[in-house]
C-alpha cells in the first residue's frame, strides 16, 4: 500500500484501499508523517504482540520515525516503553519522546541497564529493526512468554539466540514486515481505526524533523538517505 502508490501532487489518483481520510485536527503535512510509521508500530506491538498496560516493551533504534511511532503507542496502551539508542546523543529526546529509560548501547552495559529499567521483570516485547548478534543479550533479559519482532535488518548478520533463553522462557521469535497490515483488509481496517483514534486525541502525535517544498528535490532525499533525522522528512506540493 505505503510503497505500492509513491506520488507527488496537488491532485492525484488512487485506489480507494490505499487512500485514508485523516484526522480534521491534522494538517496535510502531519498526516502525511503518520501512517506508515504508526501503522507499522500498531501491527507489532498490538495485532500481533496483544501489548498490555504495565507490561515493558523494548524498541531498538528508538530515534527513528517507526521507534517514535512505538514509543507513543506503548504510552497509549499503558505499557512501559524502554528506548535503546547507540550513544548518548538522544537521550534528552527520547525522555521527551515520551520513553521511561533511555540506554546508550555502545556505551552502557545493555543487559545490566535493561534488568535495572525493568525492576528484573524482564521484557514482554522486543520490538527491533536491527538485529545482529546482540539479539542473544535481548533474549537474556525477556519475560517468560516474551515476543520478539524483527522488522528490518540494519545490522545484516545472523542472530545467535540461547537455545535455553528460548526453551526455558517459551520465548516467541517471529520476522514481521508492514505489509502483514496491508495487505489484509480487516487488520487494516483495525489498524487505520486504531491510529485514527489515537491521532484525534493527541495520544499519538507525528514527529516531523524537517518539511521541504516540491522544487528543493532532491535535498530532501538527500538528506533522508543520510539517516541524520528524528522522525519524518515531509516534501510539500506548494
């Protein structure tokens, strides 16, 4: 759906499915910054990972738009949002963002630091787009009955999980990709519900790092391919 349609336009033609009528409380711009990272976070943490109140989630690359988009759906959702990020640099941001612990994962002891934001409960869901090796840290600190989502793959080798972390927490380990949303009809038709709600009452707010009009291209992308921003990067018409 979200990559099906790419477009740029005042006017434009679309398949009926691929179109979502938004909020009246947003702009243009700020609905154009919502969908694809909210409805993302939505399939994970709630079609898939039934995410409850108290419960702690731990979302990696947490800067990104779809780790901002997690956070405020775990605040929405009563849950406790633990945000991982590679250095210090963001800490003060995702404490505004709305996260309950901010751990530097090249500089802090993650396993240590995960144990102490979670009080040894342990976490329910991992919600990750990098992977790699340091998965096996992440299973160490899951609850027992713990998911774990990958949805992307920054970090391109293999996963090496403890085979005793997933025996002996009946831990679940599953890929998930966006298009498990949009390609089906009633999980959509929750999800665009689910989001909608959540923007009408300002519990879920689009992050928009910078807005740039139509004749700058290509700065913007550009810039988006750098991966130097906090939440979307939105291209006006006008």
């Amino acid at each position: 759906m979200f990559n099906q349609y790419g477009m740029y336009g005042e006017r434009v033609n679309a398949p009926v499915h691929a179109v979502v009528k938004h909020p009246q409380n947003l702009s243009f711009e700020q609905a154009a910054a919502s969908w694809m990272m909210f409805i993302t976070a939505y399939g994970a943490l709630v079609e898939y990972g039934n995410l409850q109140a108290g419960q702690n989630v731990v979302i990696r690359a947490a800067s990104s738009s779809v780790g901002l988009a997690a956070i405020q759906i775990a605040n929405m959702l009563g849950a406790r949002p633990i945000a991982l990020t590679r250095t210090h640099d963001k800490h003060a941001l995702l404490l505004k963002a709305g996260a309950a612990a901010v751990i530097a994962t090249s500089e802090q002891d993650m396993v240590a630091e995960i144990t102490q934001a979670t009080k040894g409960e342990g976490v329910h869901l991992v919600f990750d787009p990098v992977g790699g090796p340091d998965v096996a840290k992440l299973t160490q600190v899951m609850a027992p009955q713990g998911m774990y989502f990958q949805y992307g793959a920054l970090d391109s080798r293999d996963m090496q999980v403890p085979v005793f972390d997933i025996l002996g927490k009946h831990l679940t380990l599953r890929g998930y990709e966006l298009f498990e949303i949009t390609t089906d009809a009633e999980k959509m038709a929750r999800a665009k519900s689910f989001v909608a709600a959540g923007l009408r009452s300002g519990k879920l707010r689009p992050v928009i790092d910078k807005t740039f009009r139509l004749r700058t291209l290509p700065r913007p992308i550009v810039i988006w391919e750098a991966n130097g921003q906090v939440g979307k990067i939105v291209v006006t018409v006008a």
